[in-house]
C-alpha cells in the first residue's frame, strides 16, 4: 500500500517536469532591432542587434554573393550584426535574411539597395596639368576597377604613351611640344570605361609672352672683337657714368640734364676718362603687350654709343632701374614673364647694336634686389636669358664681353649669394659688377636718423674737431680694403674682371667755411682712395655723375656749358687712377 503511494507520487512529478519542460520549450523569445535596412547605390555598411533568449541564433542569407554580414550565427543573447555591401547594380535589388533562435518564431530583415547609376569607379590622380611653353614631360594615374578604360584626345602638340588600360593603376606619361604661339593652350583628355562614370582632363600649356625678335641671327663674327674679358679690362683703367640721362623716366631730358652730345663724350676723354658706362631706360620706349622697343629710341641710344666708340671710350650698356619692372622683382612669381620681356628686349637690343666692336659691352641688370638664395636663383636666371638672347644673335655678339650684376650689386651679398657665374658657350668673356657708396652716412645721407648721423668728414686725418658728431666712425679705409679685396678672391683671382660699375659721394656745399672746406678735402681723398684701391685690387672704378652741380649731387661737368665744374673731384679721380 506503501509502495503504490510512493509510485503514484513519483508519477505525479514526472508529469509535472514533463509540463514544465514543455512550458520552457514554448517560451523561446528572438527580437531583432530593424527588419528593413537600406544600403546606398554606391555600397556602405548598417546593422542590427539580435534580441534571444534561445542560447544561439543563426542567419540564412541567399544573397551571399552580395551581402556581406559581419556573423551569421551566435550564441549571444544581444548580438550586433553588420550587414555590408560593396558592390553595385544597375537594377534595384532586394534580400531577406532569415534568423532563426530555438523554437522562437524566425525573424526576417529585408536588405534593399537602390540602382547606381554606374557599376564601376573611374579617377586620376591629377585632373589639371599645367605646363609652360617648352617642350616637357609629365605623367598621371588612371585607376579603375572596370575590366578596361580608355583615353581619348584630339591635340596634336601632345603625345600619351598609353591611350588604354586595365583593370588597375596604370601611369600614363604625357609630352608636350613647345608652343611658339602668343596666349595659352588647352586640351581635354577624356576617359572612359564601360558602366563607370567619365572623367576629364585638363592640360594647359602657356605661350611665349612676346614674340621673337631675333629675326635675322648673324653668323659668328670674331673680326674687332679678339680681346677676352681679363684683356679688355686691362684696356679700361677708370670709367664715367652718365648718369641721370637715357635712363630717367620720361625722357633722356626730363631729370634735368641736357641731351648727350658727341662734344660731351669728347671732354669726358679729354679729362682722363678711358670708359663710360651707359645707364638706359627700355621699358618706357617699348610696347607692354609686345615688349617691341621703338625704333627712334634704339636709333637714340646707337647713336649715342657711336658717339663714345668714335672718341676711342668703351662702352657699358645696360639696362637700368627702368621702372623697376626686373629690378624689384627677383620673386619667383614674376620670374617667366620677366625672362621673357628680357629676351625680347635683349634679342633687338643685342641686333641693332651687333656690328659695335669690343668698346662696346653690354650689361642685364643695374641693381636686383636680391637678399635671399632663393631670389638669387631668379636672378641667375634673368642673366642666362640675358647671355643667351646676346649670343643668340651672332656677329660680333657671339664674342662680345658681357656684364652681370651680383646680388643688389652690394659686396657682402654677392660674396654670401653669387657662388658662381651664370654659363656661357664662348670662354672668358664676362665681367661681374658691384656698386660701392659705402658707408651711406657718407655717400648720400641726407639727414641724421636715429640709427646713425651723417657723415661729412671721411678717412685718416680728414676727421673735423670742429664737428666731432659728424665725423665718420665706420666704413672707412680698413673697410674698403676687406671688401675690395672679397671681390678680388670670389673674382679677379679666378680670371673674371669685376667692374665698379658706381661709386661716388654727395657733395655737401650747405656746409659753409672750414667744415665746408675739411668736408671737400675729405670728399676728395675718399675718391681718390676708392679708384686707387679698386686699380689695386683688379677692379675698374666708373664713378657715378648725375650731373647736378649743387648740393648734394655728384657732377663734375657742366653739361650745358660743356666745362669742368669740379676740378677738384676729376683731380682726384685721376690722380687715383694716377693720371695726374
């Protein structure tokens, strides 16, 4: 009786964990964050966070070959699960992923992706190239994943060594001709590839700025012209500049000197001068959008030149301030269009001058304002092109001694920045130029700043106890001899004459009585000094004459009257030069 008890009981429980059991078996929950995700046309990435209490959970995915999932099955009761794709169609397309957890109720998440309106990726790596107006090469990248692409021009004045290609990267080198045309150039490179979106290239390539003017090259003319430059420097002993004349802005009148005549060139040789040095203005005569210079005013300046190689004087021509136009831009920015305005102004400077013997040489530059390494680059660019459009016209150019500046002609800039001389394709024929007017306090200082007075009593024993504050206390004869004799080693040592191409000190004649009289004694022998020590030391001193006669100018003649003003300068000058 016992025992039925105990099987009935037992029984009664088995029935209960079977139901129980049963009971759980039902309960399996499966939840999922969103049903219907959307990927873009071009390919990207959602997800989902699966929600169960079954234990595991697992995703059917017909579409496998599109849809990437980052799991597809799991054991996690939150799981997040990230659906990709990376391709494209040309069709709307649609998927449902199925997830199954236990006994749950399985959920769907539908995938949908728009068309794209192209199945492949197309791109360069550069879709502007820029050239200038020589000849170079250039390269870009096209890059795909279409099975092939292809390329597509119509401008004859480039060449592509690939006009196709494949699936991949693929380099592509690109050759431009020069374009010898006024303005710029352009073409449009096209690429395709079958389902990808085209794409553009831009290629331009710039003209010449100005055109040609070296219309009728001569062959090379040695005849007149046998003296390298080391020999004709030691033909010039001391040179006059004739300063403030073809070079001043509206006109060769208009600063207020008379018009250069044949009998002022013939007292300049008379007083003792061997060479003048020519400053000349171009950019004024010339044409700003063709860079041709008038005829009259290259006539002008010929017949000026014959005017000092008919009197026996050799002849520095440049081209001077002339605006500023090189001068103050030794930049990188303005560096093609000033090259180009300096070969087009060289090339007719250069042709109508070109039967001159060896007393005429030919200058780039006056003064470029260079203080960097990077400008000077610029600058050894404007005297190549200045020495190529020379040569370039052949005669006697092909031989003709030619002159480039250092940096801003200044001693210590040139020392520091001009490493080398810029290249010529005939030997020993170029000179370098520098200008002294050191110290300024005492040179052409007009007033006393802040930073230092002027000077009016330069040199040993020709300091003033009548005027001690405006006696000089630096740049004196210690000074000229280190700085002369920079130029010397950089130099004269090695075979390249240097000009002087200036130098000079103001008068100051608003000074009256013994401080007048100390100040011209001591202007005097400071003159004397410079030519003397720059003889010495291989340089050729052309002092600079501005023509003005009164206070603080530097004229030592008259040019109206056609007389020498400044006796005492001149003597001093040649006595330098020891003439006297």
């Amino acid at each position: 009786m016992i025992h039925m008890k105990i099987k009935h009981r037992f029984a009664i429980l088995l029935l209960a964990a079977i139901l129980i059991g049963c009971e759980k078996a039902g309960t399996n929950t499966l939840t999922v964050s969103i049903t219907k995700i959307s990927i873009p046309a071009n390919g990207g990435t959602s997800s989902f966070i699966i929600h169960t209490n079954a234990g595991s959970w697992s995703i059917i995915n017909p579409a496998t070959e599109w849809i990437s999932l980052s799991s597809s099955s799991g054991n996690s009761d939150k799981a997040t699960v990230y659906v990709s794709i990376t391709s494209r169609t040309l069709s709307q397309r649609e998927e449902t992923l199925t997830i199954n957890a236990g006994n749950a109720e399985p959920v769907e998440v539908i995938i949908t992706q728009p068309p794209a309106e192209f199945l492949y990726n197309l791109s360069s790596d550069k879709t502007n190239l820029s050239f200038g107006n020589s000849a170079v090469a250039g390269s870009f990248a096209i890059t795909t994943d279409a099975s092939q692409w292809k390329l597509e021009s119509d401008a004859e004045w480039l060449q592509l060594d690939h006009t196709s290609g494949a699936k991949g990267t693929t380099a592509v080198n690109i050759h431009v001709q020069d374009n010898k045309a006024i303005g710029e150039r352009s073409a449009i490179l096209h690429v395709s590839a079958d389902s990808a979106a085209p794409i553009e290239i831009q290629v331009t390539q710039k003209g010449i700025y100005f055109p040609g003017y070296n219309n009728n090259p001569a062959a090379p003319d040695i005849s007149g012209m046998s003296s390298d430059a080391t020999e004709l420097a030691g033909k010039m002993k001391i040179g006059w500049n004739i300063g403030n004349s073809l070079e001043c802005t509206g006109g060769e009148t208009n600063w207020g000197n008379p018009l250069i005549t044949n009998a002022l060139v013939q007292l300049v040789k008379q007083s003792g001068f061997d060479a003048v040095r020519l400053p000349c203005s171009w950019y004024q005569y010339s044409n700003p959008a063709t860079a041709e210079i008038d005829a009259t005013w290259l006539y002008r300046v010929k017949e000026v030149v014959q005017y000092c190689v008919d009197n026996g004087l050799y002849v520095i021509l440049n081209i001077h301030w002339d605006g500023g136009w090189l001068e103050n831009n030794c930049t990188p920015d303005k560096q093609e269009i000033n090259n180009a305005r300096l070969r087009a102004f060289w090339e007719q400077i250069a042709t109508t001058l070109r039967d001159f013997d060896e007393h005429l040489l030919f200058a780039g530059t006056n003064e470029p304002n260079v203080d960097q390494a990077s400008q000077m680059q610029v600058l050894y660019s404007y005297h190549q092109t200045f020495i190529n459009a020379v040569r370039s016209t052949g005669g006697r150019n092909a031989y003709r001694v030619l002159v480039v500046q250092g940096p801003s002609t200044d001693i210590a800039k040139t020392h520091e920045l001009m490493s080398a001389m810029p290249l010529d394709n005939v030997a020993n024929r170029m000179m370098a130029e520098i200008h002294y007017y050191t110290p300024w306090n005492f040179c052409g200082l007009t007033k006393d700043e802040s930073w230092g007075n002027q000077f009016f009593y330069w040199g040993n024993g020709y300091h003033y106890a009548g005027d001690p504050a405006h006696n000089a206390t630096w740049g004196e004869e210690e000074t000229v001899i280190y700085n002369f004799g920079l130029m010397k080693q950089q130099f004269v040592d090695k075979g390249i004459p240097v000009i002087l191409g200036e130098f000079g000190a103001m008068r100051r004649t608003d000074l009256s009585g013994d401080a007048l009289t100390q100040h011209l004694a001591s202007r005097a022998y400071y003159h004397k000094y410079i030519t003397q020590k720059a003889i010495a030391t291989g340089l050729i001193p052309f002092y600079w004459d501005n023509g003005g006669l009164g206070n603080h100018a530097n004229g030592i003649f008259d040019r109206n009257t056609l007389n020498v003003s400044d006796e005492q300068t001149l003597n001093a000058l040649m006595e330098g030069a020891g003439r006297r």
